[in-house]
C-alpha cells in the first residue's frame, strides 16, 4: 500500500484541496481504454439545493417550482461562470479518455443551446492556459429523456444503481459496443464539478488494480454519484441471470450483486441536509398525530384497557411492571393507553376534527397493531411470556430517562436511535451534576478536601467501569470515544510494533472508528490491510479469517456487535484463533457494551474500545482497556501532566498502569457521570438487558416485514442476530428520506451509511434505515416505526 507521506493526499475539512497532478502518459495508460459519459441532465439530485454562481457571481439555487408555481427549466447550473456540464466534460477530456460523450436532456432547443454553451466553453479553454489536453477531440452530444428513462426502469427493471438508472447503463452499453478497444464507461454527474483528472484517474487505478471489480465509485458527496466506473462485464451483463427484472410472481426489486469499490474523496453531506419529498411534506401538514399516538388510538380501540383472555401470570407482570399515574396504565403488551375521559363527548369531538392524514395515520397503525398482535398470538407460550415481561420491563425503565417523559415527548416520541447514542439515565445526570455543583475541584495533586475527594470519586469511577468489565487495577483509559482509544492503539502501540510489509486484519463489517486508524497506520508503515469478508447471511467468513492468518499479520481488529447488521460474531474465537497465529486483538465493544455481558478477560482481548453515550452515560468520555502483555509493548505519543510521577530537565518516569496515557486534566465529572450510568445498569441486571434485546428483535423484524418490498439486512433468526439492532431498506426510496419520513412522525431512527461505507459498498446498499432498542424500548415504539415506514412507502408508490 503507498504510504501517504504529504499533506495532499488528505482532503481538509473545509477550503480549497490540491491534487497532485498526473503525467500524460499515466493519464494516457491508464485511462485511455475508458469512455466518459457525462450526465448533463441530473435528475438524481433534484432538488438539492446546490448553490452556484453566474458570471455576475449571482447564486443560482437549483430547485423544483413550489405547488402553485409556473413550472419553469431550471437555469443551468453555473459554476464561476461555466456550465457544469462544461467543467465535467473538459475534466473528461483533460483525463485523456477514449471518447466524450454528454447525455444532454431537455426539448430540443434547450439541448441545442446546451451544445453551443459547452463548445464554447471548450473552445475558450483551448485557447487558454487551461486548455484540455484532448480539446481538439471535443465531445459527441446524446439526447437523453432522464425522467422517461428513470421510470422506465423502475417499470421494467425494479432497480437503480446508485441513483443510475439503467436507461443510462444502455447508453453505456452502446457506447462501449460502438468502441470495442474500451473496457470501462466512467460517469460523470454533473452537479458534482469538484473533480479534477487525479481524481479521475484515481478511480481508474482502483479499477485496474483490482480486475475482479464491476464497479468503482467515488464519494465526492453524501450521495455517491460521480466518478463511478463500470466494467464492460457488468454493463454487458445486466440484460441475464435474472438481474433486470423481478422473478415471476415477485414484488422484490433487488438490486444486482455487483463486485463494488469505493474510492473516497470528499465530504460527506449528512442526513440533515436531504430534501423532504412534496408528497410527504403534504402529508405532514396535514396530519397532527405522531405515530406513536396513532398506536395508541388504534389499541384503544382494539383493546378496552383489558382484553379478553388475557392470563393471570401476564397481569401479574403488568401490576409488578407498571407506575399508575394520571396518564393512564397498561392495556394488551403492556401498552399504555390513555384512560377514556368520563364524558365520551370531548372523545367524539377529537374524532371528527381528524384530518384526512390523521386518518390514514390511525388505519395503517389498525393493520400494524392487528398483524402484531396476530403474530403474538402464534408464539409458543414462552417466547410470548419473554415479550410480555420485556414490554412492561421496558415501560418501567421509561421513567428512568428524563427526555422520554418531558411535556414534549412523553406519548409522542419513539427513540430507536440507542446505537448511536442513548438517552441519558437520571442516575447518570444526577451523578455527574452533583459533581459540578457540590464537589468540583482537579484531582492527584490538590492538598485541600475538595480536591481529595475528587480524587477519591474519579477512582472509584474507574474502579467500577473495571469491575464492570473484569478488568484489573488501572487497565484503563478515559479516552474521549472509542474512536479515540482505536486511535491511541493505532500510535502507542501500532507505530512500535507494525513495519513494512506487516498486516493487519480487519472485518470488512467494521465501523469506520475500527478501520480508518488501522488504514492510516498501514500508510504510515507501508504495511497492508486485509478484509474479513461475509457470508451471504451477514456473518464472517471465519474460514477466510483463518487463511488470512495464516500470513501471520500483527493485529486484528474486529467489532463485538455490528453497528449495521446486528450480529453478534464469535470475538472470544476469534482471540484464540489470533493469538495461535502470534497476533494481538482489538476489541470495538461500542456496540455489545449495553447490551450483552461483558469480559475482557473472558474474551481474551488486549484491546477494548468504548463509549459512554452507548450506555445511558455522558457525551465525550469513552474507555480503552489495555491487556497487560499488551501494555508492555506500548510506549505513548503524547505525555505532559498527571502522565509521569518524576520529570527532570533530562529524564522523566512514567506513571504505572494505563494511567499514563491520560494526558491532563482528566473528564472528571463525565467519568462519575458514566459510573452512575453502570451502576444504573448493574441495576437493572445485564442479562435483563440482552433478554429485553432478545425479545424485541424479532417483533421489530417481524413488525418491519409487514411493509411491502422491504428488505431486512442481516440473518435475525438466530441467537447472535438478536443484539437490539435492525437495519432495513426500501426499494427506491434513498435511506436518509426513510429517516426524514420516521423523524417528521415522530420516530428517530439513524439514516445512512452508518459509518461502514465499505461495508454497503460489498453488498450494493446506498444505505439504509437502522433501528436499535435500548432498555425502554417497548412493542409500542417498534409499532410506531412499522407505521411510519409503511407511510413512507405509500408516499413513493
């Protein structure tokens, strides 16, 4: 792998960016036997709202005319006076492909028009300093009805790749068969114009790098639009095996397996900024009810507080479980229903001020709660007793966490977003305030009480995340995250022990916390990264775990829990099978932390990440424990105060333990705050917990495969794929708008590439949707989301 050893290679957060610029001949050797086909008319990312400038530096937002509006053609998209169909195309040209084509959209004038602007602009540029290389070549003009071809490929084909669809996979086709001496089509979208031809060719490098591919795609954004490079394989190969078109009497639309590299280069723009569709934000205005309260209407009218035939051990649970107060108590499930008013007259009053949407709302949550409840009934007796005990578990914990019981979202909001941070239990905020307010001082060195005592409660802190994980006496380190503590891995102990031509073992599940400081230290020492790869159902292949062992590699890294599929993989093994072959193993615990019992001891990991905000605990504060065989193989790369006990002008002595990678002033009140947040969940009872997460991971799998088309990722049927955690897709409807869709309802799920691009990038996912429970997840939340996903798929139809 090649080190990166400039600044170059790295993208900035935020400013201009340098690429190197390639030599002719390597743009002519590499790209050469690759056609360009420029998407002048971008109908995948309408309407973002894509700000360019004109040459009189005036914005230009590009977006759909409002209801009511005169529908007009967008103006052209200008950047700094240039046409971004001209900059995609020069970029083409400058990259020395084998042809340009531009699919241009549009009635004939506009395309005519199109034509002229882009010639100009090339015929400008060939008279400049910036003229492209391959100007003289120019580039062919296709007409090109984007939106007829989008929908006729959905009508035929069921699939787009990538927001591509396989009108314009046709056109690609065609262009390779009009040029036999091509291999590859590359796509250019062209509101995407922050490329240059090192990008361009970086692409092709991967590509030819790596001849098992079909597919290498560039990040330049959020959305994976441009470059993307496509083998004459694939594109020859869409029209057998059943990849176009749904198999008879089906209503999937799959998308193809395709042998996918990402290449990244730029930012990603978050789920924040995706653009509600009209469709929904209609239906929004429309509607005054949650989906959550759209549940609880439809129970009540299921179920009279009471149903029939309900037995004596669940009501038994349900008086154990619940809180009687003036909200209401616990119908069917233990489903809290509000307690009907003693005059109906207010009831019937609210029935018939509904709106429209408020009734749609309340039909789709009669079918949800119907189906479940149906479902219910079909389980062997203890399974059902299991979901009963871990309904009513979960509403009592509800009182526990302050957010789920303020004024504004006590009957409205369903939380299904714990795997990316958890509400925050009042043990917790308690602890950690009372700190602030009552005893705030530093810790070690402070000769007064308050400053002793802040001492004596930071150690008992760290002695109960140790006893929690079954650590011993200062193995751990307060960290920032367990991104922070993968990365004080990847340097304390990575840079001391990994050299050129090492490996290091990777799951190709990882999240990017557990992969990228393991990439960035392959750079620095010239050493390779290796994949685990998965099986069909989501689990590792662990018989080509234990052939990349065989190569002897210096680290493994695997996550406990994946942050995307939910699955549990078998990390003690994993330990076993890596120390034989002489290599340390690091733990990503981030996920299996709340849930599951844990032991780093049991494990037999020398590395274990985790965080706080995980486990009901504080914001900014995570853990790394330290083996100590693993310990004695570290030396840290940042020291300065509360590091050392003795410094001199010459010379320094570290302090003992995992101590001394605690730069400063340690997190204080966040490390008592986290230790009220594990007391809080020794509370409850860990195995509580995992039997909670064991529960509601099938009614969330089963709630979620009652929405057509629907695709749950990752095998749920067995014990290691219950692990509180569902990610789903929709066919043809972009994950972040399956997010915005849940969030205006009332439901909070994360939407997106989850941090794991690789990971969606082998399976062919965008993204997707992703559920995870914590310990006050009831069956009312899960029946809130099948709701708001089952509107979200109507709103698409």
């Amino acid at each position: 792998m090649k080190q990166a050893n400039n600044q170059s290679e790295h993208q900035p957060m935020r400013g201009p960016v340098s690429h190197p610029t390639p030599s002719e001949a390597e743009l002519a050797r590499i790209c050469g036997k690759t056609i360009a086909l420029v998407l002048a008319t971008d109908f995948g990312t309408t309407p973002l709202k894509v700000a360019f400038e004109d040459e009189d530096k005036k914005p230009i937002v590009c977006e759909k005319p409002k209801d009511g509006e005169e529908k007009t053609p967008r103006p052209l998209q200008r950047f700094e006076g240039t046409t971004a169909t001209s900059i995609a195309a020069m970029r083409a040209l400058e990259a020395r492909f084998a042809r340009v084509y531009v699919l241009a959209g549009g009635t004939p004038k506009e395309r005519h028009a199109l034509e002229d602007e882009v010639s100009g602009d090339i015929t400008a540029a060939r008279s400049s300093n910036s003229a492209p290389r391959q100007a003289d070549r120019g580039v062919e003009f296709i007409p090109f009805d984007a939106n007829t071809a989008y929908q006729a490929t959905l009508d035929a084909c069921g699939f787009t790749l990538y927001d591509i669809p396989k009108g314009t996979l046709d056109y690609a086709t065609k262009a390779l068969r009009d040029n036999p001496d091509a291999d590859s089509v590359m796509l250019l979208s062209c509101d995407q114009v922050r490329i240059t031809p090192a990008h361009l060719l970086e692409v092709c490098r991967t590509f030819r790098d790596n001849p098992e591919l079909d597919v290498a795609a560039s990040w330049i954004q959020w959305y994976r639009r441009t470059p993307m490079l496509i083998s004459r394989r694939f594109l020859e190969g869409l029209d057998v095996n059943g990849l176009c078109k749904p198999r008879p009497g089906s209503t999937d639309r799959p998308l193809p397996r395709v042998k996918l590299k990402d290449v990244v280069f730029g930012e990603e723009t978050l789920a924040a900024n995706a653009i509600v569709p009209e469709k929904l934000s209609a239906f929004k205005k429309g509607c005054t009810l949650s989906a959550r309260e759209a549940v609880q209407i439809a129970r009540k009218e299921a179920s009279d507080l009471r149903p029939e035939g309900t037995s004596g051990d669940l009501q038994s649970l349900k008086q154990s479980c619940s809180h009687e107060s003036a909200t209401g108590t616990f119908g069917s499930c233990g489903t809290r229903f509000v307690k009907a008013p003693e005059s109906s007259d207010a009831s019937r009053k609210q029935e018939a001020e509904r709106s429209a949407a408020d009734e749609e709302l309340i039909s789709i949550a009669r079918e949800v709660v119907a189906r479940m409840d149906a479902w219910r009934a079909q389980l062997p007796q203890e399974n059902r007793k299991q979901l009963d005990w871990a309904n009513s578990w979960a509403w009592r914990n509800r009182e526990d966490f302050p957010l789920l019981n303020d004024r504004m979202q006590k009957n409205t909001l369903a939380y299904l977003d714990s795997a990316a941070t958890t509400q925050r239990c009042f043990r917790a905020l308690h602890a950690e305030a009372n700190f602030n307010e009552h005893e705030n001082a530093n810790v070690y060195r402070g000769g007064y009480e308050l400053s002793a005592n802040a001492t004596k409660y930071l150690n008992d802190a760290r002695k109960t995340l140790e006893d929690f994980i079954g650590a011993d006496r200062r193995q751990t380190v307060y960290t920032m995250n367990a991104s922070a503590s993968c990365n004080l891995v990847a340097q304390s102990w990575g840079d001391f022990n990994v050299g050129e031509g090492d490996h290091i073992v990777v799951a190709l599940s990882e999240h990017h916390s557990d992969l990228l400081p393991w990439l960035l230290l392959a750079r620095r020492k010239n050493a390779t990264l290796d994949f685990i790869p998965l099986l069909p159902d989501g689990r590792l292949d662990l018989q080509e775990y234990e052939r990349l062992l065989g190569a002897h590699p210096k680290l493994v890294c695997v996550a406990h829990v994946s942050n995307v599929l939910g699955i549990v993989n078998p990390v003690a093994e994993m330990a076993r099978m890596a120390h034989e072959a002489g290599a340390r193993f690091m733990l990503d615990a981030a996920q299996s932390f709340p849930h599951l019992p844990f032991s780093v001891k049991e494990i037999g990991c020398d590395f274990a990440a985790f965080s706080a905000h995980k486990m009901y605990g504080p914001l900014g504060i995570g853990g790394l424990y330290i083996g100590k065989d693993a310990f004695d193989e570290m030396d840290p790369v940042a020291i300065g105060g509360g590091t050392v006990s003795h410094a001199a002008t010459d010379s320094y002595y570290l302090r003992q333990g995992a101590i001394q990678y605690e730069v400063g002033t340690p997190p204080i009140a966040q490390a008592i705050g986290w230790a009220g947040a594990i007391e809080y969940m020794e509370r409850l009872g860990v195995d509580c917990v995992l039997e909670h997460a064991e529960a509601m991971t099938p009614f969330a799998v089963h709630a979620l495969h009652g929405v057509e088309g629907l695709t749950v990722w990752g095998d749920h049927s067995k014990p290691d794929g219950v692990g509180g955690l569902v990610s789903f897709s929709l066919p043809n409807v972009p994950p972040t708008q399956i997010g915005a869709a849940c969030g205006m309802l009332g439901v909070a799920i994360r939407s997106g590439g989850h941090c794991a691009m690789p990971l969606a990038a082998s399976t062919g996912m965008v993204g997707t949707g992703r559920a995870s429970f914590a310990a006050h997840t009831t069956c009312e939340d899960i029946e809130a989301l099948a709701v708001a996903v089952e509107i979200c798929r109507r709103l698409y139809l």
